[in-house]
C-alpha cells in the first residue's frame, strides 16, 4: 500500500497505475532507440552506460531474447533521471527545441558559405567582425580553394571543409553565448 502522510493528506508516490504508464513510455523510448542507427544514437544525448545495452539489444535478433533485453534495457533506463531521459526525448523529436536549434544553426552556416563564397573578401571581415576568433588565414584558403573547385568541376572537398570549419566555428560561438546567458541571466 502506498500510505498517506498523516500531515498533509497527500501519497508517499505515485499510485501503480501511474508506475505503469511511466514504465511503458519509458519502454517505448527504448523501442525508438533501438531502432536508430549508430550514427543518429551518436549524436543524442545517451549516458555511457546505457549505450552498451542498447548495442546488446539491436544485436539480438531472437524474438523472445529480444524482447527480454529490451525489456531490461527499459529497466536500466528507469533507474536514469527524468531531464536525461526528457534530453533524449527532445533531440529524437524533429519538432524539439534541439532539433530546432540545429536545423537553424545548419542554416546560418550555409548561408555564411553562401556568402562568403560569393563576396569573398567583404563577407570574410564580416564574419571575421562577429566572431574574432575565427582564423582568418585558414578560411581564405578554404574560400579560395573552394571556388577553384566549383570552377574546375572537382569534388568539393574543400567546400565540405569550409562547412565543417563555420559550423565548429558557430558551435564554439553558441556555447559561449549559453555560458553568458547562464551566468547573468541577462541575454
């Protein structure tokens, strides 16, 4: 039985019907997990520790043995707490904030190569003057390399290279951004 606090009138937990429905949602996450590739199971936010039971899981491919696992994956993800699973939840939904948030940081660093591979010059002091800590020298090369590529109609090594080196660029910027608006709640 699950008592009642003699002060307040109000129950020790949750009731076991309320236990349940929290258990089969949690074993429903663990359907979706096991479902994913490792590539998308790389970029959520999964503990160490339950990785390994989730690889343990996709490997079985015996019904009931598959089942049984997934079941005890479910469990060990039980005994996690709720903002690490609601974290998961959040970055597998496509309408969640991080899903937002990634969608428009990929946006603005197409459009900055966009820009930069178009304006040269006039767009790299740009983004040089939004983010200063950006290596100048590195990005010209990239930008110039770039634009030989498209012109010669080779692989586009060097385009993908700029990609990478804006979105690391704009990701180092973000978390920075996060840092100041934690500390003084002001941003």
């Amino acid at each position: 039985m699950r008592g009642r606090d003699p002060e307040t009138g109000e129950f020790y937990s949750p009731s076991r019907s309320q236990q349940r429905e929290d258990a089969l949602e949690i074993r429903s996450l663990a359907e979706k997990l096991v479902a994913l590739p490792a590539a998308q199971l790389a970029r959520l936010p999964i503990p160490e520790d339950l990785m390994p039971h989730i690889v343990e899981t996709q490997r079985i491919t015996s019904h009931i043995a598959h089942k049984r696992q997934l079941q005890y994956l479910a469990k060990q993800m039980r005994r996690e707490d709720d903002e690490t699973l609601e974290a998961i939840r959040d970055a597998m939904d496509e309408g969640g904030d991080a899903a937002r948030r990634e969608t428009a940081l990929l946006h603005r660093v197409e459009h900055w190569r966009d820009r930069l591979l178009s304006d040269g010059d006039v767009a790299l002091g740009d983004l040089l003057a939004e983010h200063p800590a950006a290596d100048r020298q590195h990005l010209r090369q990239l930008i110039r390399n770039a634009g030989e590529e498209r012109a010669k109609n080779k692989p586009p090594h060097a385009f993908r290279e700029l990609f990478r080196e804006l979105r690391e660029l704009l990701v180092a910027t973000r978390g920075n951004d996060t840092e100041e608006e934690d500390g003084d709640g002001t941003l």
